[in-house]
C-alpha cells in the first residue's frame, strides 16, 4: 500500500495522511475523514473519528 503523507501548513504539528480508496472503503472512510493513528511496537493503529462541526 502507497499513502502519500505532508504537513497541513509551515506552523503546523499535524500531519495530512492520504490512503488509497479501497483501502478507505474497507474502513468505511469518507473523502475528508478524520482518522487517530496510534502506533505500537511495529503496529499502527487507526481509529476513525466523528468530528462534529459547531
């Protein structure tokens, strides 16, 4: 699997992480979502999250 990684901006700590659309559709991923990576020993971890616009 190929994911393209970049930083959202100069100043900016996050990183913006794109994955391939299968892979997205098995983890039932939308276009824009938000995903928690954890990463443990030689795993990573993703979470998908709800983000609620206010």
């Amino acid at each position: 699997m190929i994911v393209k990684i970049w930083a959202q901006g100069s100043k900016s700590k996050s990183l913006c992480i794109t994955f391939p659309k299968k892979f997205c559709e098995k983890l039932g991923l939308e276009k824009g979502s938000y995903v928690m990576v954890i990463l443990e020993d030689d795993k990573m971890i993703l979470k998908p999250l709800k983000i609620n616009d206010q």
